[in-house]
C-alpha cells in the first residue's frame, strides 16, 4: 500500500522564491498532495546531526526564501504510481524574483570576490569520520620553513609555477536516491534506504520528525552503488519521504529519476591548484607552495572534508623540505558538492604529478627519472607533510620496489623507444606513454566498526554489522572472515541488512576502509564464541553437530564486537601504494583519445579476497579514467546544468575501457598494521590517472614539435576532452592542406 513521491526541485538560481502553487499538480490523476514545509513536524534541516555550515540546508525552501541554485527541494508531490507522482511534480509552477548575477564557477566567483580563504572546520566529528582526512587541513597545512620564492632566491635554486585546473564529477551510481519510510505502531519508523551512513540518515530524520533516533530503524539491504553520494545527500529524500509519510501516514516510496538525482545531487567539486616550486639543476625538489581553491557549490557543507584529503594527500610519493598548502572556497550558484570517491585527493595527487613533470621539463629530464629522484628517502626516516612517519610503527614503504618492477612487467624502457619510432613515422595520431606512483594514506583510526554474530541450531550462521554493502563486496569479506574464525562452512554464513536498531552509532560506509574494519568486528565476535563451541567441536565431527549440541546445552551462541584501530606515533595507520604505465594514442585531427594499454601494480598487503580487490582497483581506475577524459560539468549563466542524462554527460562505456589492461599485486607484502595483513583497495587505484593524463600530454608534446616546432612546457587542464586536446595541438588551418 505505499504511495510514490517525487520531489519539487526549484527551475532558478540565485533568485526569491515568490509563489509555488501546486493547483494544477493536484488536479492530475491519482495525486493525493503536495508536501510543503508547512508540514514539516522538527526541524527543517536534511542534516541538521552533521551541524555547520549544514545548517543553511532546508529540506524543503519556502515562499519569500532565496533559492541559491537549480535543484534545491521545494515539496514532494505523493501519488498512486511512480509515473503520476513525476508527471505531477512537474507541473507545480514556481514563480522567481532574480536577485543578481549567476555564479557559475571558480572564474567567476573570483571575479566577483566570493572566494574565502580556508574551510570551516565546525562541522560534527563524524562527518570528517567518513573521510579519513584531519579537519585542521581543511585551513591547509604547512611543514618546513620558509616560502618557495624566498628559498629559491636565497639558495639559487630554480623555481616553476602554473595554474592547474581541474572539473568536478556528477554522481552517477547505478541505482539513484531511493528510499521507503514505513509508519509502525507508537510513532516508530522504518526506513529503508539506499546510503552509505544510516545513522547519520537515522538522527537528521529524527530531528526532521520532531522524535527521538530510537523510534527509528534504518535499514539497508544493499545499495545500488554510492561513492560518496550517499553519505549525507541520501537525507535529502529520506526526510522528504518521512514528512510525507508522517502526514499521510501510509508508506512512501521515493526513487529519483536519472535528471533530477543529478540536479539534486552534486559530485566531486571542481579544484583549481596554484603552485610554485623550487628545485635544483638536477630536478631534485626542495619547496612547494600551494594554493586550493575548490568549488563546493552554494556552501561549505561536506566539502571542508573533501579540502582535507586534498591536502592531506597533495605530497603524493615526494619528499619536500618545505611544503605549504592554503586553502579556498570558490562559492557558487551550483547544487552543492559531495564526497566522491577518493575525493579531493585524486586531483591533488594529480596536481602533484603536473609539478613534478613541469620541473622535469625545465631542468631536461625524463619525468620517470626526477619522479625516482624525489621519492621519500627511507633511510632519512622522513616524516610526511601530514604527519605520517614513513618506515616507523607499522607504515611501510614499497614504492621503489613497486617502481623497478611495474618497469619489468610493462617493457616500460622498450615502449617508450617503440612510441618515439611510431611518433616520427605518423603525422596525423601521435602515441605517449608514461608512469606514475601513488601514495594513498588510511587514516583507518576514525572509523568505529560493529558486528553481531548469531549462530542458529541448524548451525546456519547470521551476521549483522554496521557497514552498508555497496558493490564493494563487504558482506563477502565478513563472511569469509566468519566462516575462518568460526571453522564453519562459507554456505552458512550469510550477512543480512544493515539496521541501526542492532548496531547503532557505527561510523558510515566510505574512504575504502570499512570493508577491513567491520570484518575485524564480525572477527572480535566470532572469537568471543569460539571458546564456547570448543569441547563441542572437539567431541563432534561436523560443525552442524557441535552447534545442535551446544544449543541442546543452552549455550548462548550470540555475540557483538566493536572495532577501533589503536593510535600509533602516525597520523595515518598506513598508506596503500601503486603503480601504473599507460600508453595512449591521440588523433591530432580530432582530439580524440584512445587509451591503448595501461598496466598497474598495487600494493594491497594481503588481501582479504583477492578477486573482490582486483575488481575494486579496476572499477575506480575506470571511474577516474571517466574524470579526466570523457566528464564534463556545464552550466549556463542562468546555473542550468548543460549535460544531464547520458545523451549529454559521457560516463566511460565499455569502448573507454583501455584496449589492454593489465592488473597485478605485489606478492608477499603484508600490512604490519592491517586487518590480516590486509590494505585499503578501490579508491588508491583511482589515483594513477596520472600516468594517462602524463601519457596523452607526451602525446601532445610530439604533435606540437611536428606542427609548432616546439618541446616547451605547457599547462593541460582537465578533463581532456577532444576540443581541449585540439587546442593543445596547435594545428593551425594552414596546415590541414591535401597534397
């Protein structure tokens, strides 16, 4: 009996919202309301428990208020059929009063004086707890001393900067914002929703309802993907569909359709890099300053976490004596930016590439040679920028093992000589390839994991935890890890939903570190029950007869764990490494790219299912590689968003997919500090789109000395679609001459 709803989402940015009438919206066939914020019971806040800047967010604009951008929350109109309920959300007219320019990116913010420096850091623990980053960064961070240009002029020191762009990312998980909130008997709730964080769903709902987060069970059998997406702007429409179940009191289902999940939900945000640095003639970097300026949509929100990790992670691989980071916000007319997978950091670390390359290019080298120059020096026991102490306390350093040998495995040496032969005997398409290395650090020490194992009489096994499977193959892990700590059959462990009403307060699903944690809660558990089943295992011969005579002896075979990480001397528990070559071909004529082969080498300790990792490496490399060559965010003056849908926005398809791809782990390399020796997988792959990006530009370096004579350093932004990739080329009309 649950009726549909789809959210009013609002048609102007940066405008007074004069009058919503829904009259003709409740004139279409089975309609049964439109839910204002009148009928709001608490507070009208989609994520008021996260506190801040969060604040300004309403989950439903009224009348009289200033509407910052397209795609804020209006009402929900609730109907019999999924069909009625969309066709009539449309037709609720909304009438605007502009109330100035529209700004609709970095430039423009700044041409207008709305940048700030540094991020707020007054947000809630929790909501930096989802992402692994230090809220301190969120302000930027300094390490050493002196500024770069003074350190260059005092020393003689050569220096590079640049101005390194970056677009942001729409969300587009397989399954879009999808939730149904159930009324029980005595004001008790059940909401069952596609996220990433159910408690932090569970106390914003409670705070919209005006009850206590105890009347409240959000449950999640399983996600249809998240990324990011679905740590905070899930709340969105779960509060939408619980005002409105509040005031039917029926059931409400409430699933976006494609355009307005992504009108309403914003993705990686936009990062703009100003760097300098001072190195010596040799490449060997000694300063870096620089400065972060990221478009975070209307407000802050989520995004001070997201400036963290860049921050936290822009020293990639390289050790600088000094090194300072400040921060900005742009703040624009634009839905407001989320977390997405390796958010942040994938462009800082992307960012530290194209410094490191630039110095390359002034002092001579190949970019491979003054990468290995600059790596971190184990013998020095040096400590990172963010406060990690590399080769102490269990954080190991295999990057120049993972360098030499990804060389071997991809004939790096060989290719390169195969590239510049084919580069001299082709005028029209122009090959490059390249190598990059990551550094992804795991500040796995926030996270707070909880699992409840229950054994049955017929020695089935069923296992609760507080992370949300998602795609990544957690609940795959958990029962591996059961099943082997319990020496029970894999056929008889099965992970069920996850539900706050059993394991409450846990930390949400993301930064790629659950996995490991809420399998070494289900472990704690498991080991809890395995004394109890001992003399039982002892005197049966199968599992199912140790489990029938324990349960006939009335033993308790239920039990909880709860997982923290201990603090070390590091600000980090660990960090993730790997390698990638890539080789791309690049039509000069079009701008086309075609990624010919990529070849990567992680580090991933040891793993816990080594299939579930590598198809977690290769998903977020091909996410990224979606990011820096195909995805592109526009909006028009007025903040209409341009490419919306598939026909318009280019996520990768199967013909993006590099045409050989090659994905290898390094053997016998366990975490001194993991969950079974075990390190974070998915999103540290997404972070060697460096050696693509580097590759294409080596290509366009040769087609620039073909039609401009020229070997000089030059500055590509992202993403690299085709048109930006002509302009690159430099191929004047002139040339384009039939013989």
């Amino acid at each position: 009996g649950a009726l549909f709803g789809q959210v009013v989402l609002s048609t102007s940015a940066h405008a007074r919202l004069v009058s919503l009438d829904p009259t003709p919206a409740l004139k279409m066939p089975g309609v049964h309301d439109f839910i204002a914020a009148s009928a709001v019971p608490g507070l009208n806040c989609p994520n008021g428990s996260i506190g801040g800047e969060n604040l300004k967010e309403k989950v439903f604009f009224e009348v009289n208020d200033e509407i910052p951008c397209m795609g804020v929350m209006l009402g929900i109109v609730v109907a019999d059929t999924w069909r009625q309920a969309h066709d009539a959300a449309k037709m609720v007219v909304q009438r605007y009063a502009a109330l100035g320019p529209v700004v609709a990116g970095i430039d423009e913010a700044v041409q207008l004086r709305a940048v700030y420096t540094g991020m707020p850091a007054n947000v809630e623990p929790s909501a930096y707890g989802r992402r692994g980053a230090r809220p301190e960064h969120a302000a930027g961070l300094e390490h050493g001393a002196a500024a770069v240009g003074l350190t260059a002029m005092k020393s003689g020191l050569l220096s590079a900067k640049g101005s390194f762009k970056t677009g942001g990312q729409n969300h587009f998980y397989m399954e879009t914002q999808s939730v149904c909130c159930i009324p029980h008997d005595g004001d008790q709730w059940e909401v069952i929703c596609s996220d990433q964080d159910s408690n932090t769903t569970q106390a914003c709902v409670a705070l919209v309802l005006g009850i206590p987060q105890h009347c409240i069970n959000v449950k999640v059998p399983r996600a249809g993907g998240g990324f990011g997406g679905k740590l905070s702007r899930q709340c969105l429409t779960a509060c939408a569909a619980a005002v409105a179940a509040k005031k039917l009191r029926r059931p409400v289902r409430v699933q976006n359709e494609r355009l307005d999940d992504m009108r309403l939900v914003g993705g990686r945000e936009p990062l703009q890099f100003d760097y300098e640095v001072s190195f010596d003639a040799s490449g060997r970097v000694d300063s870096m300053d620089v400065t972060m300026t990221m478009d975070p949509g209307w407000f802050f929100g989520d995004c001070t976490g997201d400036m963290a990790m860049a921050v936290g992670w822009a020293d990639n691989c390289y050790q600088y004596k000094n090194f300072k980071v400040k921060t900005q916000a742009a703040l624009t007319h634009k839905p407001h930016s989320t977390s997405m997978r390796a958010p942040g950091c994938m462009q800082s670390i992307l960012a530290a590439e194209v410094a490191i390359e630039h110095v390359a290019r002034t002092v001579g080298r190949p970019a491979e040679e003054v990468q290995a120059l600059n790596f971190y020096n184990i013998s020095e026991s040096p400590t990172t920028p963010a406060g990690d102490h590399i080769g102490q306390a269990g954080y190991n350093w295999t990057i120049p093992t993972l360098w030499t040998q990804i060389q071997k495995q991809a004939r790096y040496t060989e290719r390169k000589k195969v590239v510049e032969a084919y580069n001299l005997a082709n005028r029209w398409t122009k090959k490059g390839i390249a190598i990059s290395p990551v550094k992804y650090t795991m500040g796995i020490d926030f996270y707070s994991s909880g699992a409840l194992v229950c054994i049955y009489g017929d020695g089935t096994v069923l296992v609760s935890t507080g992370g949300s499977e998602i795609g990544q193959g957690l609940n795959t892990k958990v029962a591996l890890c059961v099943a082997e700590t319990l020496g029970a059959p894999f056929e008889k462990v099965v992970v069920g939903p996850r539900e706050t009403s059993k394991i409450p307060d846990n930390t949400g699903t993301g930064g790629s570190g659950t996995s490991e944690c809420t399998s070494e809660a289900a472990i704690m558990a498991c080991q809890k029950l395995v004394p109890l089943l001992k003399p039982y295992r002892e005197k049966s011969k199968t599992w199912e007869d140790a489990v029938t005579a324990a349960c006939a002896d009335k033993v308790g075979l239920v039990a909880t764990g709860w997982y923290q990480f201990k603090k070390t001397i590091n600000a980090n528990a660990y960090a993730t490494y790997g390698t990638a070559v890539s080789e791309a071909t690049i039509d000069v004529l079009t701008g086309e790219v075609q990624v010919d082969r990529v070849d990567v080498l992680m580090d991933l300790g040891t793993q816990l299912d080594a299939a579930i990792d590598m198809g977690q490496l290769q998903g977020g490399f091909i996410i990224a590689l979606g990011h820096l060559l195909t995805e592109e965010l526009k909006l028009d003056q007025s903040g209409t968003q341009l490419n919306l849908g598939t026909w318009e926005y280019k996520i990768p398809t199967a013909y993006d997919i590099p045409l050989e791809f090659n994905v290898s782990l390094l053997k016998d390399s366990p975490n001194p500090v993991g969950i079974k020796g075990s390190k974070a997988s998915a999103e540290p792959a997404m972070c060697l789109i460096p050696s693509v990006y580097l590759a294409v530009k080596n290509a366009i370096y040769a087609a620039r000395a073909q039609a401009l004579g020229s070997q000089g350093w030059f500055m590509l932004n992202t993403p690299l679609t085709p048109e930006v990739i002509r302009a690159a080329v430099g191929v004047g009309d002139e040339q384009l001459v039939v013989p």
